[in-house]
C-alpha cells in the first residue's frame, strides 16, 4: 500500500493509504474523505469528485481525455489548469505522496 494526501476545502490534510489500481475517487470513498461525492460511482458522468492535482504529479498523469474534459465544464467549484475527475485517475506508485486538493464549492 501507498499513500495519497488529501487536501480539503479547509486546509486540513488527510493522508489515505492506497492500492494501486484503485482509482483516487476509490480511495477517497474508502477513506470517508468529505468532498468526493461521486454520484455516478466513478463513470466519469457527474464531476462530483473533481479534485485538483499538484502540478508536478499531473504532468506524471495520462492525459486528460475528452469526455473528462468536458465533463469538468460540470463541477460545483472553479475549474483550475490541473482540475480533474477523481474517477479516471489510477492510483499507482507515481502517485505516492501526492498532494491532491478538493476545492471548495462556490
């Protein structure tokens, strides 16, 4: 297992033990993290577990695919440059320590 930190709209940090494979939305909802909704159960169909990543792990990441990115034009908070869908991002070992943040609704 590896772990995956977890920054929420509060600033409070929580650093979640992952499987690879699993994706970041899983380890979320496993974890009980607030803010990862996850309505679709990881379909890439609701953006309710938008999450931004830190710019040095997203450049690790596949690229964003299309209909990810057009689904972010959907999220409850602002979309950022490293915005993406918790549910399309496979957790590996590249993303251990990674820092991925939950941005606040406006």
């Amino acid at each position: 297992m590896t772990e995956i930190i977890f920054i929420l709209p509060s600033g409070e940090e929580r650093t979640c033990a992952g499987r690879e494979g699993l994706s970041v939305m899983e380890i979320a909802l496993q974890n009980s993290v607030p803010g990862i909704i996850a309505e679709c159960n990881g379909a890439a169909a609701c953006a309710t577990c938008h999450v931004v990543i830190d710019p040095a792990t997203a450049d690790m990441l596949e690229p964003i695919s299309e209909h990810e990115n057009d689904m972010l034009d959907f999220t409850t908070s602002v979309r950022r440059p490293t915005s993406r869908l918790s549910c399309q991002i496979k957790f590996d070992v590249r993303l251990f320590g990674a820092r991925v943040e939950i941005p606040a609704e406006v």
